[in-house]
C-alpha cells in the first residue's frame, strides 16, 4: 500500500530501474554522468534522494566512498566482463550499481 507522496516517487524510481548492459552506457561514462553506487546501499533510495535533490545526504554518501563517479578502472573491468548493471536515469545523471549473480547451488 502507498501511504504517501514519498512511497510514490520511490515506486516510481524503482519502475524506472533496469538491468541493462553496462557497454550500453557508455556514452553516459564518457560523458561524466554515470555514477557508481556501492552495493551496501538500495538503489531506489539513493535515485530517490538524488531526485529529491538532497545534497546532504548525497554528500555524506560521496565522502563516505558509498557513490561516485564510475572510475577508467571500473568501467574497464566491466566492459572486460560484459557486465550487466542496474541502472536509473536521475537527470542529469545515471546511476548504476554492479551486481552479480550466484549459482543456485551456492544459495543454500
């Protein structure tokens, strides 16, 4: 259930979030605007606040290391491994966080 304006927006964020092909973003890294989010943190918050245009909380973020700028050596890597990502539009920015999966077996 949807209790509020907030719940909202956060639906909607999470409707616009996508696996998709890290090669596919390209553009957007060479152009400054993909950002790394750690995997400690929830996507769907982080878009969220970025939506909100919550810069303390961005802030404490970026000095923590939790989100930044996708680094040359990142990017590389994921190229190298034809990563999929999890990737939100907040303009300007994309924000993307890595995930991997585990076999079934390990699961248990």
């Amino acid at each position: 259930m949807i209790n509020s304006a907030q719940d909202l927006e956060k639906v909607k964020v999470n409707l616009e979030t996508s696996s998709i092909a890290w090669a596919e973003l390209q553009r957007f890294f060479a152009a400054g605007l993909a950002i790394s989010v750690s995997d400690a943190l929830d996507l769907v918050e982080v878009a969220y606040q970025f939506s909100q245009d919550n810069k303390v909380q961005v802030e404490q973020w970026l000095n923590a290391g939790l989100i930044g700028r996708v680094s040359d050596e990142q990017a590389g890597n994921w190229i190298a491994d034809n990563r999929e990502v999890w990737a939100v539009v907040v303009r300007p920015w994309v924000l993307v966080q890595a995930y991997t999966c585990e076999p079934a077996s390990s699961q248990r």
